[in-house]
C-alpha cells in the first residue's frame, strides 16, 4: 500500500498562496494528527498526485518540513517523518528554557494594556476548550491555542528572529505535545501556569516571570515521552 492510500482526502485548492505553503501546511496536519506514523517514509511523486501538483512544489514542500524538524530527508533515499529520541526533545526544551524566558522578561517591562486584553481573551477560549471532552480534534484545539498564547507574549518583543527560532522549536515537538494534550493534567497546568504568566505581566515583574518559564519548561522537559 503506498502513502497515498492512507492519507486524508484534501480539498486544497491553488489561490494567492504558493502550492509549496499550502502542501507545507497540509502535511504538517497529517504529522501532528497521526495520519502520517514517526519513521514513514513520504514519497515526493506521492505528494505530487495528492495534489495534483508537479513534483517541483512537493520537493520544496519537503524541504520546509525539513526545515521545521518534522521532516527527515536522506540523501538518495528520500524524506521521512522524523522520529524523535527523548535527547532531542530535551534539546528542543534546553533551547526554550534559554530563549523564551528571556523573551518574556524583556516584555513585561513594555506590554501593552491592549496586549494584556488579548492574552486574556486567547486564555478564556483556552479553557473553555479544555472544559469539553477530550478528542483528537480538541486535543488539537488546545495545543494550537496554548501556542497562540505563548507567541502572543513573546510577539510584543519585535525580536523577529529569536521568535522565528521559537516558532521553529515549538514546530519540532508539536506532534508531543497534541498527544500530551489529551490528559486532564496538561489542562490544569496550562490554566494556572498562564493565569500566574498573566498576573506577572499586569505587574511588569519580568524577572519572577522569567523564573516561573523556565521552571516550567524544565518540568514539561521531564514530563515528556517521546514514545507514548
């Protein structure tokens, strides 16, 4: 059976955005939801079909999931999902124990009333996703809106490359971190850990925030499996 079989069927249809992006997109869905397995081997002729695209746009694509850490390709035998070990998980939280606290600390000092209103809003939707059953869908759901909280925290910095370096690092355990979505525990931390993140920023105390990030960080560092 080749991978087209297995995929989802897509309604992905070519307008202002380049086929690459929306291929990128697509395929890192499949990634996080499971449809593609750690290890599968992705065909750049398959993607080519699926599309309905040349195999041109599908290359690129699979250079950028590359990119991202998603993707695995091998010189002359082809591009896989990238199976990670718990060395590169704990890399990946290494490198955002060390930028984001920073990030943060440096933008209590400045953020906006405005900025505030925002995040709050962005964590009321994040619990009231939380309040619902669990599923893949709303485990999806809640990974996407913690995320949405974090980078709008950290997007008040204009530190336009750390953030694309953290936008890259969230991208490399995003898959991990769905999965760790589905238990009640990821949802009672992430709502007193952001409702502690919003009281600090109110309070312009970048210090004791970047204090509670990082220890945070480390925690979910020591929480995560990579094999379940």
């Amino acid at each position: 059976m080749d991978m087209s079989d297995k995929l989802p069927k897509t309604s992905i249809k070519v307008n202002s955005r380049r086929m690459k992006d929306l291929i990128t997109e697509e395929v890192t869905n499949w990634i996080m939801s499971g449809a593609l397995d750690a290890g599968q081997r992705i065909r750049e002729d398959e993607l080519a079909t699926v599309f309905g695209v040349s195999r041109i746009p599908a290359r690129e694509a699979l250079h950028e999931l590359a990119g991202r850490g998603l993707v695995e390709i091998e010189p002359f035998i082809g591009a896989f999902v990238k199976e990670l070990s718990d060395q590169d998980v704990q890399e990946v939280y290494l490198l955002r124990s060390l930028l984001e606290p920073a990030v943060a600390k440096a933008v209590a000092f400045t953020i906006t009333p405005e900025r505030l209103e925002k995040l709050e809003v962005i964590q009321e939707q994040l619990e009231e996703i939380c309040s619902q059953p669990r599923c893949l869908e709303n485990s999806k759901e809640i990974y996407a809106k913690n995320r949405e909280f974090h980078i709008g925290i950290y997007e008040s910095s204009n530190m336009d490359r750390t953030l694309k370096i953290i936008n890259n690092l969230w991208d490399n355990i995003a898959f991990i971190r769905i999965r760790a979505a589905y238990s009640e525990k990821y949802s009672e931390q992430s709502r007193s850990e952001h409702r502690l993140y919003l009281k600090l920023l109110r309070e312009h105390k970048g210090e004791e925030l970047a204090t509670e990030l990082k220890k945070n960080l480390e925690s979910h560092a020591r929480d995560i499996n990579p094999s379940n």
